[in-house]
C-alpha cells in the first residue's frame, strides 16, 4: 500500500489517538504505529478500498495482540499501575497544534478505569466514541457482528460510568491546584480540606522501580502524611512545576537534576477526589 507523506501526517496521530487510549502507553503505542505502516507498505495497492479503515483495524488488531498478551505481564505489576502521562511538547514527532487527541476519554483517571474493560470493550467504545465510526466498520475492524458490537459497547458504557463525573475544565482545576500547592507549603489545614474529598485516595506507580506505596492511599490524614514525607526527604535541588498532562495541569516534580515524578488529579464536584504520583522511571519522559 502506498501512503504518501500527507496521508502518512493525516493517519499517525490517528493512530496515536487510538493506540494510546487503548494501551495507555506511549512507548507501546509508537511501536505499534510503526509496525502499523510496515505492514501496510507490504499490502497490495488493489487490496485495499479505505486506508483510514484498514490502517484502524490493523492498529486496533495489534493493540487488541498485546493487550491479552501482556495480561499476565499486567496482573504481576508492583503496586498500582498508572497509565503512563503524556506531555505532548515531548512527543516530538507531533505538532501539537495538530493532534486530534480530544482531552475528553484522555485524562489518567479515564485511562486507569480503562482497565476495567477487557480488551474487545475498550475497542469498540473507542472506535465508537473517540473515532465516532458506525457499527458496521467497527464489526469488520474487531470481526464481530454488529449486534454484539452494540451490546460490546453498552457494556463498556456501564463499566466506564463512574469516570464520566470528572472535571475538564482546565482553568478551573488549574485554579485548583495553585490552592492545594499554596496550602500544602503552608500548612493550612482548613483550605487542604476544603480541597481534598474526604476518602481523596492517593495511587503511587512505582512499579517495582523505585520506592512507593505498594497500596493505594486513603482519606486526608493519610495522604497528606505519604506526600509530606516524600517533601521532608527532597533534596535541596528540589523544584516543581504545573504542566498540562494528558490535556489536564499536573505538577512535575525534579529532583537531583532530573524528573523525579509527575502528580495528577481527578477533581470532581471542585473537590480532588483522586492523586496519582506515577514515579516509575520507565513512564517518565527524559527531561
């Protein structure tokens, strides 16, 4: 299949969009790309009537392969397993001007309920939400029957209800978190609990790399003691910054010269409901 510079810079975030919201991972994801267009450069010209279609349904096929392959893989990780964060102004192969990425279905609370879906559930709600395409391509492209698609993605609708509540309002959560930052350094216990959801729990993604909490955080007292603690041992190189996340602000954290780890939050009725500190170097960009 021949695909020309244009339609190859139409296609990858495309496939970006889908590989990573299935995945949850940006290494994996561009692997998959990649091998994504190596196949389809060895495909018969004739063979083929949509390339959109058929470079999705390859996509979706090797996301779908490594997903039940990596179960096993998955079910041995230490601790919690956050999605890996996606700070677009590293993804150098992207203008990000360009990407289609919607910041709905893209924050890590979304993404950590993703994996409460078996593999053929988070296809289908994706090719059907994110891509918006009709049952009948999303049947050719997993090879079920529509009328399974359709009960496939209500399913999924179900399971994936309770990320729905969440905030994206950037400005407002930003707001938000100036004001736990400013609190936390000060110490002012009324404005950090006008802030934190009283059960706000804390998952640490170390991944058997670094030292973290092996089980997730829970209620106020809790939590504020896990991160005050991690501040007391900082060295004096120590410095932070708010950065968009996956389309929402986040605090990446520096340390000895280098990222140390990245906090985001699920904030929901102008409370932050859920922290996630992913500090596993692996899924940590290089500064």
């Amino acid at each position: 299949m021949q695909i020309t510079t244009e339609e190859y810079q139409l296609f990858r975030p495309l496939l970006f969009s889908l590989g990573y919201r299935m995945l949850g991972s940006v290494a994996e994801t561009e692997d998959l790309i990649q091998e994504t267009f190596l196949k389809a450069y060895q495909l018969r010209e004739d063979t083929i009537q949509n390339k959109k279609a058929y470079l999705c349904k390859m996509m979706t096929n090797l996301c779908l392969d490594l997903l039940k392959s990596a179960r096993y893989k998955r079910e041995q990780y230490v601790g919690p397993w956050n999605p890996e964060p996606l700070l677009l102004e590293k993804l150098h192969a992207f203008d990000p001007s360009e990407m289609i990425i919607q910041k709905e279905g893209l924050s890590i609370a979304y993404l950590r309920m993703m994996e409460h879906l078996t593999p053929d559930e988070r296809a289908v709600l994706l090719l059907r939400e994110a891509l918006d395409l009709p049952y009948s391509e999303i049947a050719a492209i997993i090879e079920k029957k529509e009328e399974n698609c359709r009960k496939v993605f209500s399913r999924a609708k179900k399971k994936i209800a309770l990320a729905e509540g969440e905030s994206l309002n950037y400005e407002k959560n930003k707001s938000m978190i100036t004001r736990f930052i400013q609190a936390f350094q000060t110490q002012n216990m009324d404005d950090l609990l006008d802030l934190l959801s009283e059960n706000v729990t804390l998952y640490s993604d170390g991944g058997g790399k670094v030292h973290a909490a092996i089980h997730p955080i829970v209620s106020v007292p809790k939590v504020l003691a896990l991160l005050y603690g991690v501040i007391k041992k900082a060295p004096d190189d120590f410095y932070f910054e708010v950065k968009s996340v996956n389309c929402q602000p986040a605090i990446i954290i520096y340390m000895n010269g280098k990222l140390q780890s990245i906090l985001s939050f699920d904030i929901r009725k102008e409370k932050i409901n859920e922290i996630y500190i992913t500090m596993n170097p692996q899924k940590l960009p290089i500064a």
